[in-house]
C-alpha cells in the first residue's frame, strides 16, 4: 500500500473518530495564548485585539502527511461586545478540507471599574467549509478495480455548523465551557451513512498564581466528550512565565490522555492477547512575547505501543496584539492580559 493511499484510511479513521465534520480540529494549539479557537465567548474578551497565524505539521518526512492552517482575528467592538473571524485549510493525503468561521461574543462587567476582571462572556459562531476527495490518481497509484472510485473526479461537500458557548474570567481564575457542531449539517462526502451528530462538550479551567518579579505558573485542564462515539479525553496543562525587560518568556507541558480504552489484538497464532490501549499525547511548549508580538513552538508526541510514526507533531504560532487598551487588568491573566 503506497503512503498517500495509507493517508486516505488513517484519514478516514481520524474522520470517523475525532473531527469528521468539524470544520476545525481540537488539538493543543489553545495553550498558545489562543482560545479563542475553541471559545467563541472569548471574542473581544482580551484587553487587546490579537492576530494569531498557526502552522501545524504531522510526520515530517512523510509525503502528503497532515497539515493544518489557521489564521484567526478577534477583537473588541465595544465595551461589551466583541467579533472574530477564523480560516482554516486542512489537508490530509487524497482529502483536503477549506473553511471559516465567524463569532460574535458579548461581555458582562460584574466589577467597579475596567481594570478589576470579573467578566461573564457568552459568544456563539457560525462555520462553512467545503471538503474535497481528490481520486484522479487513485487508479494510477492502484489499478485494481473498485466500482465505488470514479477516479477521474474530485469529490466535492459542502456543510456548516453552529458552536455555542460561556466564558467566565475572575482575576486570576478562568472557565470556559462550549458545545461544538451544536447545530450542524450533513456533509455526505465519502458515505451517506457518515455520523450526522457530532456534538462536542469542551470545558476549560484554570488559574494563574505566582510573583511577577520572579515566575507565575497557571495549571489548568481541558475536558472534552463527544457523545455520538462516548469518547472522553482530558488535558492536564502546567505553564510558567517569566517577565523580562523585553516582554515575557515563557513555556509549559501538556498532557492528554483518553478516558476510554481501544482494544487490539498483539501476537500470532495461539499467543494472541488482546490489550487495551488509550490515547496519549505530551506536549512540551515554549514561546516568547516581544513588546505586542508573540512566537511560539508546540510539539506533540504520541504515546503508546501503536504508532503511525515515531515523528510528532509540530506546531508554530505567531502573533500580534494590537489596539490595546491603555491600562491593563489588575490580574495575572494573560489569556486575557
């Protein structure tokens, strides 16, 4: 079996069990200062508006392996109210993936004044995207007849979907919680029996503690379910921070692990054993913030005794902050700092 054809069922299998219509997958780009891709509550809820361009790579080294493009702006229109914007292009072997989504999220101020954070968000988006299955060259690459391939077409579907969702930002604690694809459409590309309910429950929490002259640390968890296939995964985050006279140095480790196993079979003949076997990822992350820029590195390895490749994958963040307000929260927040 050639690579590209062993992307299109190890892009199947992800479809079917993690994101098959959802136009943006849930991966750990979130820790860089960014969640905004999960939370539509978060539009507008910084003090700043941020521009964030993220590149993720899987499997260097391996041709037509995954990669994902984001390029998302969020930003305040008024006191309380708030909009962003996200693009997306996804590509996995023989399947690529164009789409974006719009979000608008509106604030309610619970403290005094501007600058003492107790702040209710709720925020809600709307996403398009458009999937393609390019076949032109799966006879070349595969002669054998399968009356199900054209092969002289690029499959073409069209769907959308709906997130909902709340935030909640208290001085130096946060939680965000948001219903993905809690509206969504039908997108009919490789099957008509493709699942048709993928809803997503995600919830964030954290808090931020520590001395700015020396290093704050912000431990936090990320809990997500999707209830067609019953999954769970659950991300344990530590990051610590660092100011400097130039701006801020900081870094973290992530850790997921699904709380639902997956049986496979290991052995031949009469020492077959059937094992069990979760997902798990580490993810070390390091990044940098110069005056209102911002650069980070994320790498994420898999765990486990079965692997596709013992590469990871990488991930680079860049990022600029603009308008800012004049004066900042009174907190250690800086999600939202």
């Amino acid at each position: 079996m050639k690579l590209r054809q062993l992307f299109l069922v190890i892009g199947l299998l992800i479809a079917k069990s993690t994101s098959a219509q959802e136009i943006l997958p849930v991966y750990s780009d979130y820790l860089s200062d960014n969640y905004f891709l999960l939370h539509p509550s978060m539009a507008g809820a910084a003090n700043c508006a941020k521009l964030r361009m993220t590149g993720r790579q899987q499997w260097f080294g391996q041709e037509d392996a995954p990669a994902l493009q984001t390029l998302s702006f969020n930003g305040s229109l008024s006191d309380r109210d708030g909009m962003g914007i996200i693009l997306i292009n996804d590509r996995n072997g023989y399947h690529s993936q164009k789409g974006f989504r719009v979000a608008y999220a509106h604030h309610i101020m619970f403290s005094r004044d501007n600058v003492d954070l107790n702040q209710l968000s709720f925020g809600i988006n709307a996403g398009f995207a458009q999937s393609l299955l390019d076949e032109t060259s799966f006879l070349e690459n595969n002669p054998t007849y399968d009356p199900i391939i054209d092969g002289t077409i690029v499959q073409k579907a069209s769907y959308f979907n709906v997130d909902i969702g709340a935030s909640y930002n208290f001085l130096d604690f946060y939680a965000h919680l948001t219903v993905k694809n809690a509206v969504a459409s039908n997108r009919r590309l490789y099957t008509d029996r493709e699942p048709t309910n993928l809803r997503r429950l995600i919830f964030n929490m954290g808090y931020t503690f520590g001395d700015s002259e020396t290093i704050q640390w912000e431990p936090s968890f990320m809990l997500q379910h999707v209830f067609q296939t019953k999954e769970t995964t659950l991300d344990l985050n530590i990051k610590a921070y660092k100011n400097l006279e130039f701006g801020k140095l900081w870094g973290g480790l992530s850790y997921r692990r699904s709380l639902d196993g997956a049986e496979y079979i290991e052995g031949i003949n009469s020492s077959l054993v059937v094992n069990d076997q979760q997902l798990q990822y580490i993810t070390p992350i390091v990044g940098v913030n110069y005056k209102n820029f911002m650069l980070s590195y994320t790498y994420s390895h898999l765990l486990g005794n079965i692997r596709f490749d013992n590469g990871g994958f990488h991930q680079i963040t860049l990022g600029v902050n603009l308008f800012c307000k004049p004066e900042k929260y009174h907190c250690n927040c800086p999600a939202v700092n």
